[in-house]
C-alpha cells in the first residue's frame, strides 16, 4: 500500500518512442523539450499524487532533453540517466539494452564477502569502469569476493569523491556509460566477484541540485551538517520515498548490482511507522525472489545500534549488514598511537578485543567523544553482518595528508593489522591499494565552480581538522594535483611480501571451516590479552584456530 | 548501564540537613543560597558528568534557595520541588512525609481502565486538588476507575492548560502542595479510583525557563513547532535522560501516581540505540517489580506506530497503551459533519468502522491532510492498549470556540456518542463534564507575562485555526474571563438523563463477560454497516453482544 511504485524518468520504448515520469506535486505545467526539435514542446499530463507523464515520438538513444515549467525555465530530470554537459546541462536519453552473460550468477552471500573498496577515478590511470575492468584479473588474484564502487552519480565537475552526487541515476559522465558500468559488472561476475555500490540517500551535494525545483525532496525539520535533510516523512513524502526506491531497484536489477552500500543511514530521518530502510528492504527482497539473485543491503551506520540489520519480524529493519568504524579505530589507535579526535575513546588492547568479540566497542558504555552513554550490545547480530577495515576512504581521506597506514608504519606491522582485519570474524574490507602497501595518499579532492561554496567547504574542512591536533596546512580539495597524488600509483613491490601476505591470508580465511562460524556465541572464544598480545580462538564447524596478534 | 541514576533537586535528610544535586556540565562554580542566610553560600562539590552537589546544615521544609553561579547571577533549581513564588521567583524545599493509607492499593490493569480526564484549575470552583478530592464520590459513583490530571508542573502565571509548565518537578503553587497531591492520590485509591498524570516530556513552556542557564537540556537537530526541542541523544544527553526518568519515578514512586500520560511522543527526538521511552519503560517496570504495583505509561502519539507499545523482546519500545485521535475524528466527522482540517481524512461511517476494528484509521492508505501514505496496522496491539475518546482537552480546547458537542448535538446524539465509546473496545477517555452534558467551553488559557510572548502565541493559534475555517474572532488566551468561562458549571441535569446513561453503559461494560476480551482478533466481529447503522459483535469468554449504532 505505502509504496506507490511509479516510474521516474525517461524509459524508451521498442517502438522508438520515449516514456518521461516526472515528480512535480506543486506545478501548474510542465513540458519536455528535446534537442532534436527545441522548437516542439511536448505537455506532460498530471497523473496521480503530482506525477506528470507524457510519451514523445520518434526518440534515441543520447537525445537530450530538458523539463520545461510554466515560468520557461529549463531543467534537467532529477531522475535523468546521462548528464553528458554534466549538473548544469541537459539530460540525456539511455538505452537499457545490454547483453549479459552472468546467467549463471546467483549474487553473493555474506559469509562469502571479503569486500575491496576503490574509487573509480583514482583507482587505475584511466580513472574510469574500463580502467577496473583491467584489474579485475589482478583482483581475482588477490582473492577478494565483490569490490564496493564508491559512489558514481553524476556530481559536479571532474573530479569527486562521489559524495557530492546530484543526479542520483545518471552515471558520472566521466565514468563511463550506462553500458560500461554493465560491462564491467558483468565482467567481474565472470571473475567470481560481485559487485557493491556505494550510494547517498542521506542529501545530495551543493553544487547542481535541480530536486527542489520540482517537488518537496527536502525538509528543515531535521538538521544535517552537510546539506539539507532528505523529507523521507513529511507531507509529499511518498515521492521522495519512491525515487530512491526506484533508484536502488534500478542499480540492483537493471545493473545487475549485488549489494548496496548505503551511505550515513544514521543521517536519514524517517519517523513513519514504516522507516524508510525497512521499505527498501521489503522491496529489496521481492526483487530477490523475482530475480532469483541473493541482494545485500549494506548500512554505514555510527548509533551502534543493532536495529537496522535485525529482521523485520524481530523489529528490525532487515538490512544485511553494517559497517562498524570501531574495530577500525580501536585497531588505528593501538597502532599508531593517536589520541586524537575520535580516537580518544581508545587506544588500549582491550578496545581492540571488545571489537572482535563484541564489534561494536561501546555498548553502553561512556564515550568521552561523544560526551553520552553510547550504544547497546548486538547480541543477535552475526559477525557476517559486520563490515570491518583497518583503512577505507574515510579513515585515509579525511585524515589532514590523507596519508595511508604504510606512510607511517613498518611492512610487519602492516601484515599485522592486515591478520587483524582477516582472522576477525567480521566482513573485511580492503581499501584499493592496501594489499600492496600504496604510498601515495588518498586526499579529499572536488571540482566546483562556485567560489562561495569552495570557501565554505574549506573551512568545514579546517573545522573538521581542529579536533585531531594535525599539523599544517589543510590541502586545497580544487587542487588539479591533489586530485593526481591520490591515484593508486601501482608500485605494487614497495611493501616486500605484503601482496603475497594479503593473498595467504585471504586464501586461509576462505579454506578454513573455522573461518566459515560466524555465530556471536560460538566464533570467537577465549579471548585475552596476555604480554601485550591479543589472543582468542577462532572456532567453529569442528574446527578451533588460535589467533595470536 | 545506560541509566546513570543521579538524584537531583533537593532532599531532606532525616538530621535536619538538605542535599542538593544539579546538572551544570559547563559551570566553573556554583553554590547554594537560601532565604535563612542570604549571606552565607554553600559551594557545591563537582562530581562525575557534570553534576554538582553540597549539603546545607540547618534546613527545614519551606526554605527558600537559589542556585548561584560563578557570574553571581542567582536561578532557581531545575529540580524544584517547589516554586512559591511562581516561575520567576525562588525555589524551596519540600518535605516528603506522608501518612499513606492505601497500603491494599496494588495499581490497576489496562484491562479496568475507564479514564477521566481532568483539568485541576476549571474542574472544580475552588480550582485546585482539594477540588478534586471534593468530587471523588462523584466519580465514583459515576464508575470510572482513573482519573488523568492534565499537567500539573509549575508553569507561569495564574492558569494554563498545564503544557507550558518549566519545572516539571514543582507542583503549580496554586493547585495545592506535594502533601495536597499526596491526599489527593490517597484519597483516589480510598475510593478505588487509579490515579494518571499527563506529563510533557518533549518541551519546556516559553516562559521562565531557566534549563538552558544549567546544561544542553536542549538541541537544534531536531525542528519542534512549539520549542526548542529536549536533546535525549546529543552530547550531554544522559544528564537530560536522568533528569526526565527521575521525574517519572518521582511520580510514580514517591507521589504513588499510576500511570503517566506523555504529551507527544512523537516529538520526542532519539536517535539513542536505546530510544528513551523504551529506557523509561525499564526503569518502569525496575519500579514494578520494587514496589509491587503495577504503573501504566501511555503515550499520546500521532504516528500510527505500534513500536511505542510493542514489547521490547519485540522489538518495541516497551510502553502499555497509546492514544488513538483517530476514533475521535472518525467519530466526530460522523457526527458533525465537520470536514475541514484534519477532518478532511474523514466523514464516512467506513472510518468509524476500520477504527472500532483496527483502532488507527490510516494504516497505509493515503491521507489527504497529512499528503502521505501513512501508518501501518497494528496487528499485535491489542484494543486494551489504544485509549479512545469522543472528546479530549485538546479536541474541544483546540476548537476556536472550546465548544463541547454538547453545544451543537442534541441530546440523542450524545448518547450515542457516548454508546460508541463506551461499547468500543478501546480503553474509553471522558473528558470532565462529558458525562452530563456540559455546556460550557473548554477553551484554551493562558496568563502569561511577557508582551512579545502573548502576541506570537495568539499569531500561532490564528494559524492554526485558519486549515478549519471556522468564523469569529479568536478568543484571547490571557483573559481572565476565558478562564472562568472554561470552569465546569456542574449543571448536571441539563442533559436529562445523559449521566445515567453513562453510568449504565460504565455498569455494562465492567459487567459483561464479553466486554472483558480485548485481543484483536476476535474481540470485535461481524462489523458491517447496514441502512447508515454501524453493527458489530462484542465477543469474547463464550458470550457475543450485538452492538448496533
């Protein structure tokens, strides 16, 4: 009943004809303009709940085309597919055809997930799909299971984390095509590997959103530090509800996609009785049964809170899993010895193993960073449903230099952070270029055009900064050069042994059946810190394994 | 672990000394003055998470004090116990003796609820609890079994309906003392009547707060209509949980209060992995167990979400019942015709019907006020958790004119209003005066003491009035003659017959086998709507009634 499931877009018909379903409630008209005849304009009729839909003749594949409203101005279709100018030009029309050869495919369980994360610009010196489609061989090698795409919505300029998306269901045009992304997806279920995107439902970026043209996407009734909170519960919301629906749904079945990640859930207000996660979730797992292809839905999470991978019928929201920053910086902390910023809840061992045996380090307890009691226990959460790292685009990019662990660390204590993240029962991720040992940064980089917002964000990033102590000057995020340091530079001999290491470790974690119990109560056991060492059998499956770290 | 069960306020100890506990994170010195030695201060010691405490020699009940702060300004205690002068004025210390008689009390059960809501100030002449205590064989022979207070905290000026109260801990200065409230209570479980408090959790009144001078009691995360919004999972967050879980055990325990009403839980922001309702509900039932009565937490909710009263191993926050507005407006519409604001949703006897089957009307259909799908079923609630009313404060108070149905609907109709509710099997409201026909307003009134204040109070309620289109002038708040206007004429028999009835239908109900069966899947059957007559079967324990409306 809730979801109303309308389609939004443009979606070209066999018959050379071009469906358009746009979301306007406060419009009076609205029409389609097309380059191919800028003279015609085409009215759209008002449907149900503020949709207008019209179909227009004789259309292609890469036809551009623009909303027109009653005031004459122009948009682009906040669901648009292709933005070949980029966020301030026209949309594009996309064909969906594609021919795939993943038949066979059947998507990827948890327990199976040893997850590399990359960043499509920096990760290969094409920065774009084909340059991952060349290292796909090098990643079965290495032995992961599903790379985790950051996000790839068209944002503004050339080069983004991907953060900034403002077209949620165009692919950046510098990436590639619709149908690049389906090749390399397919090619990488030819390679054994799934394939995880990373996707912002939380706001959108401010440069180039055209969304609060047309409908009430967002709401001031919640605060968000970097935009405008998304109205997934005020008047109108079913609309906003409906679009990002659509839009997982597409990465999932049209792209063949085998998991979402979704982007600061924790950032996502919804007081509906049903939360907006958990429709996704529902929807999620019809198109599970339809496409007879496991999906994951994947939170990055920080209320330590177990409710979003708990099933439904338990309360839960029934998401898959979640990220878990803590094991992250409990493990960072011990390293490095930072105390910094949010690394001042820890630094001990003992954080460490309450990490690999509880996943989340507060539960309850006091956070001095947080100022709060923070968190409760994830007693019935498996370990399979926690995504655990020891660096991703976070922890490196949002550090003053962006510097990587193998910056400041010894090869050994590289391979020991690297056991750390595999002999733990959690979901590892790998962060592009950690196997090998990647010197080069991985620094916050942007191509805005608006000179008030580039100073805004700057400053946000020197506030940021100032909890850590970091010495030096914040680097310049519209720096052309930034932007090159942070590509992987595929020196992959600098870190003797590393690779190899990584390739062992992946290789046990896979064939060992202790490796395989991912039940809280039973995987890890005896777990104690004896002359600074950190202990703790991995069990399961007739199978115990004692973990030395 | 979470619960950090700090007392606050002031306590008398037994050898004549006080000690006193606040929550001032930020402050760098605070002390105690009081009225017997305005020369001497008693500096407070700092104690973990920002709370402060000292005890003061020589005190007795009635003292007069001040928190001073290190800038010399003087403010009254969060915690008072007390406010004689009003909310500007000292706060004072209070005694907790009493010589309670109702040892045989032992709570009651959802099951025995028939509530009366009541106003302490328009209730009765005298306007205060000996008052109440003056109509309790009233109310008994009416055969309600729990009156429900409107708010009582400390709010400014002479009346209010209670919501803009500033010290939640402080009995209004004019209703009476704590001991007044204390008799009152004792002499309520004399007459077998439970007692119910409407306690506001989710704001502080406009006027004399002096929270903010202490501690973050507040945040702007989150967007309220009517205040800053309390801060239960920001930084600091504990201090605020403590301080609202010890007002309601104080209630609960020292004042022997039987249930707690909380106003507008859904603007209650948390984002906590323990949201604090489900918090409070624990420490609730910690309080059951301890003093071997039972205590009812009903939630005022405008959600239509069955998580607030789902257990907690279900993933529920845990509470006993919930108001459902929607049996109201259903029923309203029905009667009156009325269809402007929020009536818009309804009007048919079709809503009636779904809400004496499904309590919440809007279970995932589209409403055309709120311009959403909205809510959900609440299959595992059963109909003894859902508290229904044909009128309330807010639903007479909040018209432009306080008008009761009994001004506009002769008196055939009110009894069939009254038959409806009654019949229901929903924990029936009466609001004070229903039961005989009042007929004078219930309006709403304020005295207020601050010019700009009263002017954007009266802005506010002309917008609010303007989605109803009723015609007039809108009644001012701060006149005195509103206020008397809105006292209760106890003209009993100007309804003939109408008292009667409701004590026959009371009668009825705790009577009959078949009234007693509250699940929600056979407790109501056979509903049907026939020749504009709204019919259903009451079943349950092996006998059915044939309800016909």
């Amino acid at each position: 009943m809730i979801n109303i499931n309308v389609p939004v877009g443009a979606s070209l018909n066999k018959d050379g004809t071009c469906s358009f379903s746009v979301w306007a409630p406060m419009c009076s008209s609205i029409s389609v303009v097309t380059d191919a005849a800028p003279e015609d304009t085409w009215p759209m009729k008002k449907q149900k709940l503020g949709y207008w839909q019209v179909t227009v003749d004789d259309t292609t594949p890469g036809m551009q085309y623009w909303y027109k409203f009653d005031d004459k101005l122009l948009r682009p279709d906040p669901a648009s597919r292709w933005q070949p100018d980029g966020v301030h030009g026209a949309s594009a029309i996309v064909s969906t055809d594609f021919n795939w050869t993943d038949d066979h495919w059947q998507g990827i369980e948890l327990s199976e997930l040893i997850i590399y994360e990359l960043h499509t610009g920096t990760f290969t010196p094409t920065g774009n799909f084909q340059g991952i489609i060349s290292k796909l061989d090098y990643l079965q090698t290495l032995g992961i299971t599903a790379i985790e795409i950051m996000p790839i919505a068209q944002f503004p300029g050339h080069h983004n984390w991907g953060y900034d998306g403002v077209f949620p269901f165009a692919i950046h045009n510098e990436y590639g095509s619709a149908a690049d992304l389906k090749q390399l997806v397919n090619a990488a279920h030819q390679h054994g590997i799934a394939v995880i995107l990373d996707v912002v439902y939380n706001h959108l970026g401010p440069e180039g959103n055209c969304l609060h043209h047309f409908a009430p996407y967002f709401t001031d009734k919640y605060k968000l530090y970097w935009g405008d909170s998304i109205n997934f519960d005020g008047a109108g919301c079913d609309g906003v509800r409906n679009y990002y629906i659509r839009n997982a749904l597409m990465w999932l079945d049209e792209f063949h996609i085998d998991g979402l990640r979704l982007d600061a859930v924790h950032a996502i207000f919804d007081s509906s009785a049903k939360h907006i996660m958990e429709e996704l979730t529902e929807q999620v797992r019809q198109l599970e049964q339809r496409s007879q292809r496991r999906k994951i839905l994947i939170a990055e999470l920080d209320l330590n809170n177990p409710r979003y991978v708990t099933p439904v019928e338990k309360g839960g929201y029934g998401m898959d899993a979640q990220w878990v920053d803590e094991f992250h910086h409990a493990l960072h902390a011990v390293l490095t010895g930072e105390l910094t910023g949010y690394y001042e809840d820890f630094g001990s061992l003992e954080h460490l193993a309450r990490s690999m045996q509880c996943s989340y380090v507060y539960t309850g307890q006091y956070s001095q960073h947080r100022k709060r009691f923070f968190g409760v226990e994830p007693k019935n959460v498996s370990y399979n449903q926690c995504v655990a790292f020891i660096q991703n685009h976070d922890q490196v990019g949002n550090r003053l230099l962006g510097d990587r662990l193998s910056a400041s660390l010894p090869g050994e204590a590289l391979k020991l952070a690297a056991a750390t993240l595999l002999l733990s029962p959690h979901i590892p991720l790998l962060f592009m270029g950690e196997e090998y040992g990647e010197k080069n940064p991985f620094l916050f980089f942007t191509s805005h055009s608006e000179e008030e917002l580039i100073a805004r964000l700057c400053e946000g990033r020197r506030k940021e900064f100032a909890h850590f102590n970091w010495e030096g000057e914040v680097p310049d995020p519209q720096s052309e050069e930034i932007f090159n340091q942070s590509k992987l530079s595929w020196k992959t001999n600098e870190s003797p042994g590393l690779f190899i290491f990584y390739q062992q470790l992946i290789a046990f974690r896979k064939k060992k059946l202790a490796m395989q119990n991912f039940r809280r109560y039973d995987a890890v056991r005896n777990i104690r810190i004896q002359n600074n060492v950190l202990q703790f059998e991995r069990h399961g499956n007739e199978e115990s394994l004692i973990v030395c770290l």
